[in-house]
C-alpha cells in the first residue's frame, strides 16, 4: 500500500523516464513535504533540461515559483 506522495513520485518517476518531448505536471508537489517537494521539481526540471523537453507546472504550490523564470498567474 502507497501513501498519496508516494504514488506521485512514481507517477512522476514513470513520466520521466520514457523521454516525452513534453512534461505537463498538473500539481506534481500537492500532497508532498517541503524536501520531496524540492526533490519533485528539480527531477522534472533536471530530466527536462537532459530530454530537451518542455516542461509546464500547473500548481497552487507557492513553494514550486521560485524554480521557474516565465510564470503565468491567474
């Protein structure tokens, strides 16, 4: 049995790992604690940044703003 954040590191861990071109992340830190939180998005951007890929973040997390220069606030 998997806890919410567990399940969305390996959601997040499955994505990265097949090269897509483009990475939508729909609330990927929601249910996570501070570190793992860090360790959610810099994985993304990292594997972003290996792959070429886009990335695009959907969040309310004001903890995920700082990792990104263009943002969009609505």
């Amino acid at each position: 049995m998997l806890s919410e954040g567990q399940l969305q590191r390996l959601g997040i861990a499955l994505a990265a790992i097949h090269h897509p071109k483009v990475i939508l992340a729909d609330e990927p830190t929601s249910s996570l604690d501070d570190l793992n939180c860090k360790k959610v998005i810099e994985l993304l951007l990292k594997q972003a940044q290996r792959t070429k890929a886009h990335l695009i973040v959907i969040t309310h997390d004001a903890r995920v703003k700082s990792y990104f220069q263009n943002t969009i606030s609505l």
